[in-house]
C-alpha cells in the first residue's frame, strides 16, 4: 500500500495535525496534542510512530 506523502509531512511538521488526518479527533490526536506541548520532539515522535505502526510497517 503506498504512503500518503502530505500525511508524514503532516506528522513530522505538526504532530497533531497528522495524526487527525489519520485517526480523527480521539484519544491519540489528544495524546499527539499533549506531547506536542510539552515538546516538540516527543509529539512528532509519537505522530510518526502511529501512522507508521497503523500502516503495519513497524513490527512490534
């Protein structure tokens, strides 16, 4: 399955923002919005992480 390039960008520029195009405006946008705040590096870290790992292209 390809990759929605805007969709990465999206995660790895602004965290939260990413992640609602993927997932919608729950628990994980929350959570993306909160490590965003305290850091910018943890929110884009946990951004990238859940599309990544919901593509299925990062093993557990």
């Amino acid at each position: 399955m390809t990759r929605r390039p805007a969709r990465l960008a999206a995660a790895a520029l602004l965290p939260p923002l990413g992640v609602y195009l993927e997932e919608g405006a729950g628990r994980p946008f929350q959570l993306a919005c909160g490590l965003t705040v305290l850091g910018f590096l943890p929110g884009a870290g946990y951004a990238l992480w859940r599309l990544l790992r919901r593509r299925g292209t990062v093993a557990a």
